[in-house]
C-alpha cells in the first residue's frame, strides 16, 4: 500500500508541477494540493505498514492481572503492556469476559479495560460470556507466531495448540517491589528482566 500511494504521489507531483507547464498554463492550486495530499497519504501508508511490523506480544490480562499477590490488579496488566510498547512491541490483551467482575463487581467491555489501562481500544479483546479466552489467545498466538505473557501453562490445551509448548512461547513473570518482572526464555530460567 505504501508504495501504491508512493506512486500516485510522485504523479501528482509530476502533474502539478510538469503538465501546466508543457501546455502553456500557470500553475494551479488545485494541482499542487492534489500532490500534497497524495504525499500526506504516502506518508501515513509508511507510518502504518511500520507500526504493523512490529512484534506482536499477546498478554493474557485474566491471568496477570493476579501476578500482585493474587488479587485482581488492572494496573500490573497496564504497566506491563506500556514496558512492552516503549520497547517497540505492538501489544493485545486479552481478558476472559468476566475480567471485570473481578476488578469492578460488574461486566466491562474491550473499550472500558482499555481505558482503564490507557490503552485503545484495538489493543484489548474480551472473550463472549462463557467462553474462556484461552482458545482464541492459543489460535491468535500460533497464527500470529507472537509470544504470550502468562504464568498459565495451558496444559489442558496442548494438543489442539502444540506450539505453545516450545520455549520462548509463553513467558512468565510476577511481581515485586511495586514492579512486574518477566522471566526470560527456559534456557535461563533464574533470570528475570523487567517489564
């Protein structure tokens, strides 16, 4: 798409300012914002197609939003995610539909989590009511070949999702002194790098 825009940009530009000029004809406004625009365009395709190279990292928000000692913290979650973006990642939580009763005492939607934890709302997904997330985080992370940020093991889905058993798939990680750590790859388990 960048090049397409690239490429009507750089005619725009070449009619605004070559084709008057052949005919005879001064320059028009009309031409010159018609490559201007086409500019800007070529400009926002680049911007998007390099935010969408960016690594993918899923981070299962029912699961660490319990990494402060057990209790529901929607804050751990967010200052996962912002560690994870300021690293250059392009992040998707994920939360089981009943994520906000466990934070709020009532149901919150994609856009209120998001909210919450600063976030848009394109970057966080709430399963259907009954539904545990863990199927569509295991099939968004094997087509996507993106990491998961979890302490679950996924045990009970191992055989319909056997990636999620090579290292590096799941990473795991907790909390101390005010602050999530993620554990890195198998090879090193002690280490702990923060979020």
């Amino acid at each position: 798409m960048a090049l397409f825009w690239l490429v009507t940009a750089l005619a725009a530009i070449a009619a605004a300012l070559f084709l008057p000029e052949a005919a005879g004809l001064p320059l028009t406004l009309p031409a010159l914002v018609l490559a201007g625009v086409a500019v800007v365009l070529w400009v926002r395709a680049v911007v998007r197609a390099r935010r969408a190279d960016r690594d993918l990292v899923l981070i299962d928000g029912s699961n660490v939003m319990h990494w402060n000692n057990g209790t529901p913290d929607i804050t751990v979650v967010r200052q996962v995610a912002t560690a994870l973006e300021a690293q250059g990642h392009r992040v998707v939580v994920m939360f089981d539909a009943n994520a906000g009763y466990k934070l709020t005492n009532r149901y919150m939607n994609a856009a209120a989590l998001a909210r919450a934890m600063g976030l848009n709302a394109r970057n966080v997904v709430v399963s259907p009511k009954g539904k545990p997330a863990d199927g569509l985080l295991l099939q968004i992370a094997r087509d996507q070949d993106a990491p998961i940020i979890t302490n679950d093991r996924f045990r009970d889905w191992h055989e319909a999702f056997p990636h999620c058993t090579q290292p590096g798939r799941l990473i795991h990680g907790g909390y101390r002194n005010g602050a999530p750590y993620l554990r890195t790859a198998r090879a090193n388990p002690g280490k702990r790098t923060p979020a």
